[in-house]
C-alpha cells in the first residue's frame, strides 16, 4: 500500500517509470495534506481557553476534516487500483473480433472507474475547501499561515484530480458521459477557485502579504 | 526524521496540535512531489526510443530535479528544525535584563533562520519551475496530465514557502533584512506565476481542458 510508505519511498516510486503512482494519487494526497493541516487550526484552537468562543463551531469541523482525510489518504490507493485496471486492460488479447470487442469494452469500463476516482477525489476536497474559510478566520491566528499552505495544498489537488479526470476523458466514447462529467468538473473548479481565494485573501491580510 | 515517517504517520503528526511539522514542512513536501512527477516524465521518454531526439534534452534535466528533490526532501525536516529553534528561543530564562536580553537576541535569529529555511525551498522550487515547460514540452504527451499536476505542486510549494516567511517577517526587528526579503519574495512570486501558467496552458491545451 502507498500509504504505508515512507515519503522518501513514495517519492522514490512517484520519480521512477513505474505506471502507478501518478498525479492521480499526487492529487488525493494533497487534499490528505490540506485536511490535517486544517485539522491542526482546528486542534491548536479547541486547546486553548482563549479561544473557547468557537469551540462549538470547531468540534464539528474537525470531525468531518478527519473523515475526509481518511477518505483522501485512502484515495492514494484507489487512484493507483484505477489505473492499473487500465493497463490490465490494454493487455488484453486482441487475435480474433470477438477478443477485440471484450478487449475494447474492457477499456472503455476501465477508463470510466479511472476518471470516477479523482472525481471522488475532486468531490471530497470540495467539502473540505468549503469548511476552509471558516477555519481560518475563527482559528488560532498564529497558525493562520497554515490555513493558507492548507487552502493550497486542497487548490492543487483539486487542479490535479480534474487534469486526471480530463486525460482519461480523452479515451471514453460515451458522449453523454464525458458532456455529464464535463459539467460536473467546470462546477469543481470554479468552487475551488472561489473557496480557495476567500481563505487567502484573509490570510495575506492577516499575516501582512501583499496578495 | 520525518522524511522516513510513513505517509499515514507523517499526516497524523502534521494533523496534531505538535508545533512541528506545519505548513513550510508542507511547502518542502509539495515542491519534492512536483520535481518526483517531473522526473517521472523524463523517465517515460528516457525509456521509448521514439523520444530518441529530445533524449540529449531530459538527460541534464533528470539529474538536476533529482539534485533539487534530495535539497527539498531534506528541506521538509530542516524547516521543522528551523521552527523548533523559534521555540526554544522562546523558552530561554527572562528573570532579568540581561536574560531578557539575550532571550531577545535568541529570537530574532531564531526567527531569521526560519525565515531563511522557506527562503531556500522557495528558491528550489524555482529552479524546479524553470525546467517544468521544457519537460510537459518535449516529454512522452501520454503523461501530460503528471506534468501538469507537477506544476500545480511546485506553485502550491512555493505559495506556501512565501507565506511562511512572511509569518516570520512579522517578528523580524532588523527593517533592512525585511525590505530586502519582500522584494526577493515578490520576485519569485511572479516568476512561479508565469512559469507555472506556461505549464498549464500548454498541458489544458494538451489533454483537452479548457483553461
């Protein structure tokens, strides 16, 4: 599993020409990093008296952060399974029509389950984008450069997933299909955009960066 | 060491209330991820004999982001150590003047060391950067979309690097370190912006996103 190597492994894997793990995964992970560092706002809020005024407003957050972190960690797994699904298929044999069709369906199956994991993906960093603002500008302020690494690291992983969403969509032939997925991924990335300039604008303005 | 941490461990510390790891940890991380994907690119055409031509190209290349990846690597345990120096600094003796003093001292070079630390990640991530076109360019346009998300890191590494050394600016006395810092930081803001964009408006165009 991914999740259990060390980074030095992983990054020793992701550099290699090994098929798995790529971007996919990349992007899975970089919601995993948005969501603890969200999580240690959270944490460094709800354990200080100072603060107690938005505790009842943190405890929930915090829950649902550690929930989609697992879900995103999990997803660094899944996007790699995905893949591999694909390239199992292509290997397929191909010597007479009936083959070729089985072989051609195969690919096509394949190629839809590898665009639907970063869209998992891609839907689970949008929860967390939409719990960011909140974090930041009720958390401890002396953390607030780390809401903004975490606002971030949950952009480029929403960037991420959707560019893996649109390679494989490359690939399928079901029309209505990629039109449905197509709209999804415009809504994704404008809520990312949005969500994610709220938390940084704040942030700048609080840590005294010019945007 | 936290570069030997497993994923699941790394993420579970960085999520905890524990000063460190935080956010310029993160910044290290993602910029090692962006030049990890970068390197994957130049492997899968290093390997196919039909990239033979630009072969000559990705050769430097690789050996470069492989420097730059083992500095950020590194980068993302000595950044958590800058951090701690802060701390410790923070909880020297102040019973009187002249503790008071020196506690004093400790911080302000405590605080330019971790300033410093970000620096030298952002600084990375820019030389990492001024190759990331040339290898979504001339590389195997079957990984396009790793390319693309190597870009997407790099930007949020860098990102993330400035905001933690604006943090630290805020508590830095000396006014001539803090002038010269923000115009450094400003430039490579923009030159991150850029590059990144040349990236990602070659691999939208590449994989059929629209920008």
């Amino acid at each position: 599993m991914l999740r259990t190597k060390t980074i030095d492994d992983f990054l020793n894997v992701l550099a290699s020409d090994a098929p798995t793990p790529g971007g996919g995964s990349v992007a899975a992970l970089n919601g995993a990093l948005g969501c603890a560092l969200l999580t240690m706002v959270c944490d460094l809020t709800l354990g200080k008296e100072k603060y107690k005024e938005v505790w009842p407003d943190m405890e929930p957050i915090k829950a649902e952060l550690e929930n989609l972190r697992e879900e995103l960690t999990d997803s660094i797994d899944r996007d790699a399974a995905a893949y591999d699904t694909v390239t199992s298929a292509f290997k397929l044999p191909k010597t007479n029509d009936e083959e070729k069709k089985a072989r051609r369906e195969a690919i096509q199956t394949a190629m839809k389950t590898a665009a639907e994991t970063p869209k998992s993906t891609a839907r689970y960093i949008h929860q967390a984008l939409k719990m960011a603002a909140d974090v930041a500008e009720k958390g401890n302020p002396n953390v607030a450069s780390d809401a903004g690494v975490a606002a971030t690291c949950l952009l480029a992983g929403m960037q991420a997933a959707l560019m893996n969403i649109a390679i494989n969509l490359g690939s399928i032939k079901d029309e209505a299909y990629v039109h449905q997925m197509k709209i999804e991924m415009d809504f994704l990335k404008k809520e990312a955009g949005k969500l994610s300039n709220d938390v940084l604008v704040f942030v700048y303005k609080s840590i005294g960066m010019e945007d």
